[in-house]
C-alpha cells in the first residue's frame, strides 16, 4: 500500500481534566443579576493561551466597597493598592464615580519590585480613564506564579473589549476567569428579605492550594443590591471572614495574594442600614455570612488533589481561640491529612497533633470522637470503639472528627481536606 493510501493516525484524545470529587453536585450555581454591577471576561494570555484569564467588575456609583486582605509580609502589589485605596476612602469619603474591579489569574504580581507597582499603575490608570472613574475606585487583584513581571500590556490591551462586554448576567464568565489550578468555578448567592425588601447576596471565588488562614490563598467577590453604610459594611465583613475564610486550611501556606472585596450597590429599595442595631442588619449578616460559608468550603472541596472534605470540631477548651488553635494543628497536620487520605482511622495521629498545639490539654479529659463513633476517652482507647468501624467510617467522602478537651467552654469549627499524591503532582508541575 503506498503512503498516500495509509490512513493518518487520528490524534490522541485530550485528556478531560480533572474534576474535583468533591465537587458540587450542581455544578456552578445560576446566580441573579445583582443591580448596579456588570461583568466581562476576556482570554488576554497573560500566561496561558486559550483560556479566559482577566475579569472586570463594573459596580455604579453610590456603592459601598469593604474589603480584607492577606496580612503576609511579602503580599502583593496589586493587595497594597487595594489596602490604599479603602483607606483613602474611609479618610477623604467616596466622591463620585463608580468602582471597578480587575482581575488576572496566571501571574501573582508578587515579589516584583517597583515593577510590579509599575503594572498596577498602568493597569489601574488605564482602567479608571476607559471607565471615567477615580483611580482609587479601581480595585485590583492577581492570582498565579509568584516572582514573574506581570505583562500589564496584555491587560491593557483588552480593556476596550472588556467594557464593550460588560453583562450584568456574565458572573459565571468572570468566575472562570480567576481560576488558577482550581478544577471548578465557585458560586454562592443568598436571597433575604430585610423588612419586606429582597435583598440579593452573590459572590465568586478561587482557591484550590496555597490555602491556609489568614484569608487562604483565594480571591473572593461578593455582590449586592443591599444599601449598607460603608464601615458598617467593612466591620461585617471582617467579623465574618474570622469565621468563614479564616477557618479553613488545605495545606498550611498562606499567600501573598489573598482578596476579599464585597460591593453592597444599595439599588434595593430600602433605607440604608446605618447601625448594626437595625433588625435588617444581622438578618443581612447571617445571608452573608452563608455566602461566605459556602464559598469557603467550596475551596476546601476543591483543595488541591482532595479526596476528603473534613469538619474538625473542637469542644471544652479554654476559650475559642485555644480550640481553634487545636483544630488548626489537626488541620494542617500531615500525619492526620494523610492518615485520612488512605482511610485509616489513626486516632493516634489527631492525640498528636491536640499535643503539639501549645494549647492546654489533659489526656485524661480528652475526648475523640469520628462521626457518630466515640473513639478515645479518660486517657485510652473507648472500650465501645472498634477499629472496624473506624475504617468503615473513614471510607466516607465528607467526615467529622470531633475532639472535646474537658478543660472549659471554648469552641470553635475548622475545615480542611486529605493530603494525596495528585496534590504533589500540581505542585511539582505548576510552573511548567
């Protein structure tokens, strides 16, 4: 048969990616149009060809912006321009003009030097004339590879297609945009009513690795319609981050490019809540505060090769602070993550880890408890445990591992996930 005659070989499939197990079921929510707040993504190649990877936010004038950010000593240039904007707004007031928020994925901006401040300038400059708004209403944000120029230019260059797309039903695009390892897209929203108004709450994250507290590695943006005075908005914020965020970990590191901006729009039909004694403003909390929740386990969910998402509740210490402190060397400990990635019940390892935390602990009042199983108490193994039922337990994809010290009233909950193979692979690999 001559060679022209030969079938060509087809090309080898490409391999689908890897999807979290995880994941929610549902995939990424539909989330309502937010009044007052637009969105558009675009593919600019900043580091990756073929993939959306810048986002804009347009959000109108008249909004109230809070934010909080990593407290890393090495964090960002895009993270200190954001710091200075909320403080300029808090010192000198809002004044006119609306707000935008731009974002990046597949390079950090951090640890670049005056060059890096360079980029935010050119990029925050160039987006405050195309959009006629204050500079330091432009908030910006960068997530990827630490140490490497950012090419602003390739940003630059598509802020004339990103205006001309903006949506207010594009959220779901400017979630996909922000993504870095992550596998899937994160979405959240909330609907309450304050006094007989319905209030919309929507927001988007990312966030796979590089997840520790301390605000995590993550890039978090909530929308909504609410009117909410501004440094009321910011203390909520604040307060809820402590409990949400601040309470999940995947593998102990904490990065230089945590974000966390929210933008009430006050376009709901309502009086602006004014005073955390109105009703409407912890009914307003708690929406949040669920949006929040959810955004930050579904981080947790998506933690870099994880195949377990676990709860570590933490009873009878001295305060809260010492129980989440407890939970937290549970939490970022390799001998438990591991132990639960190969779904051993190794009760040993979580008696280790309650020891090393430098908190107080008696081993005689210590209690540990997998699920529904009692495990460990009065200093030994339950007589009513069974190492069967440990390891049934820990075939589970979502698992509870309870410790009660006995010592005081304190509490706290943190979530993390298992330790797995595939979770050195990404690393290993990521700036390949």
């Amino acid at each position: 048969m001559s060679k022209d005659k030969k079938k060509k070989k087809k090309p080898a499939p490409v391999a689908a990616p890897l999807i979290s197990p995880l994941a929610p079921a549902g995939g990424f929510p539909e989330l309502p149009v937010i009044a007052g707040v637009r969105f558009a993504a675009v593919e600019a190649g900043v580091r990756y060809k073929g993939r959306l990877d810048v986002m804009l936010a347009e959000v109108a004038e008249g909004a109230s912006v809070a934010g909080v950010f990593t407290r890393s000593a090495t964090r960002s240039a895009p993270v200190l321009r954001c710091e200075e904007n909320l403080a300029a707004i808090a010192r000198e007031g809002a004044g006119a003009g609306g707000y935008a928020i731009l974002v990046n994925s597949g390079n950090s901006n951090a640890f670049t030097g005056g060059v890096g401040r360079a980029a935010v300038d050119a990029t925050v400059n160039a987006t405050a004339d195309l959009l006629g708004i204050p500079a330091n209403h432009v908030f910006v944000a960068s997530t990827g590879v630490i140490g490497e120029p950012l090419p602003a230019e390739r940003i630059t260059a598509k802020l004339g297609e990103l205006r001309d797309a903006l949506d207010p039903g594009a959220a779901g695009r400017a979630a996909r945009a922000i993504m870095t390892t992550d596998t899937f897209a994160k979405g959240a929203t909330a609907l309450v009513d304050l006094d007989g108004t319905d209030v919309r709450i929507s927001g988007f994250a990312k966030g796979s690795g590089m997840i520790a507290p301390d605000m995590a590695t993550m890039l978090v943006f909530i929308f909504t319609d609410a009117a909410i005075e501004q440094e009321l908005l910011s203390r909520m914020v604040a307060s809820i981050n402590e409990e949400t965020f601040n309470c999940i970990t995947v593998d102990g590191d904490t990065s230089t490019s945590d974000s966390l901006i929210v933008a009430a729009t006050g376009r709901a039909p309502m009086e602006v809540i004014a005073s955390a004694e109105d009703p409407r403003a912890a009914l307003f909390r708690d929406a949040l505060e669920g949006v929040m929740l959810d955004l930050a386990h579904q981080v947790v969910r998506d933690g870099e090769g994880a195949t377990k998402f676990v709860e570590i509740a933490v009873t009878g210490a001295a305060s809260d602070r010492a129980a989440r402190k407890v939970g937290l060397a549970i939490a970022n400990s390799p001998l438990v993550k591991t132990a639960l990635a190969g779904e051993d019940p190794n009760w040993g390892r979580v008696v280790m880890a309650v020891g090393k935390s430098g908190e107080q602990a008696d081993r005689d009042r210590l209690s540990i408890r997998f699920g529904d199983i009692l495990v460990a108490e009065n200093g030994w193994v339950s007589p009513s445990y069974t190492e069967a039922a440990g390891a049934a337990y820990m075939k589970q994809a979502e698992l509870v591992i309870g410790v009660d010290l006995g010592i005081g009233a304190g509490a706290a909950t943190v979530w993390t996930c298992d330790l797995t193979h595939r979770y050195i692979e990404i690393n290993a690999d990521y700036r390949s």
